[in-house]
C-alpha cells in the first residue's frame, strides 16, 4: 500500500531503534500493571479458586512478549546474537533460532506496515501500536512514568532518552544540536 497516514511521518521522526524502545517500554508497562493486580488481598475473597494463579500465569506470558520486545531491542541497538544469549544464558545459535522470527516479523513491518483487513477497506497496522503511533506511546509513557514516581519528576522520562532520525536532527535548530 502506498498510501501514507499521519502516522507514518510520526514514525519516521525516531529511529527504529527508538520505536523498537517504545513497544519494550510500553509492554514492561503492561508486565508492571499486571504485577500490580497481584499486589492487594482485599478482593481475595472476590476471585475464584485459582484466580490468582490465572494472573500470575498471564504475568508470565506478559514477561515472555516483553523479552520478545527486549531482543528485538537490542538487535536495533546493534547486539549481536552470542551478546543477546550471555544475559539468556544460552547459546548464540539457540539465540537466533528461538528469536529470528519475531525479528523478521518486526522487519517486514516496515516495508509493508499495513495490511488490509477482509473487506479489503481497513488498513491493519503490522507495527506493535507503540511503534506504529510514537507520538501517542510517548505522551501515554512518559504519563505512566511520572504518575509512577520513575525518574522522580521527570515528566519525560521515557521521550527524554529515545533517538531521533537523522532527518529530523537535522531540521532541529543548530543551538537545539549541541
């Protein structure tokens, strides 16, 4: 599709190393809310038995999609695969064998980030929504992180640190580059 959106101009403002940082900040905060969930007894009495164990095994499934996010990550960033598998604890190969798919996925995304839908009328963004909408993930983090006392009251603590394309550095004033 050749058509663009308002997003992608949004989009092409950070590097994919940025987005790839927003969907893993974006997904620790699901981990984080849902870790939350298991944090209060006063609705203990509200939740079947087994409830809890249903929480803390979507937890888990949380956690696995973020390190999914956290490898893709990385790879942006410039890791290589036997860097990667020292902090998984595995080999380079089992590595790249358990995590290249997801990679793939996150590369074919942006050369086809939209596919349509069955009607063939609604486009379907292929980026994580933190990646496809930066600036949307931007303000609803660095909210998260403020109203969660993360980088005590630094109302940009996600958006502070996240690069930019070069395209975009290079419209900032020359005083905003130094």
């Amino acid at each position: 599709m050749s058509e663009s959106t308002p997003y992608d101009l949004d989009r092409a403002a950070y590097t994919r190393e940025a987005l790839a940082r927003l969907v893993l900040a974006d997904n620790a905060t699901e981990v984080a809310d849902a870790a939350s969930g298991l944090v209060s007894t006063r609705n203990d009495d509200d939740t079947g038995l087994g409830g809890r164990v249903s929480q803390a095994r979507q937890l888990i499934e949380l956690a696995e999609h973020t390190l999914k996010s956290a490898v893709i990550y990385e790879v942006e960033r410039g890791s290589s695969w036997a860097q990667i598998a020292a902090y998984l604890e595995i080999s380079a190969e089992e590595a790249e064998e358990r995590y290249a798919a997801d990679v793939q996925r996150w590369n074919r995304a942006f050369e086809e980030p939209y596919r349509l839908d069955e009607t063939g009328r609604k486009r379907i963004p292929q980026l994580p929504t933190a990646a496809y909408d930066p600036s949307w993930a931007c303000t609803q983090l660095d909210r998260w992180a403020f109203v969660r006392h993360v980088g005590i009251d630094d109302r940009e603590a996600v958006s502070a640190g996240l690069a930019m394309s070069e395209t975009t550095a290079e419209r900032a004033a020359p005083e905003e580059r130094n």
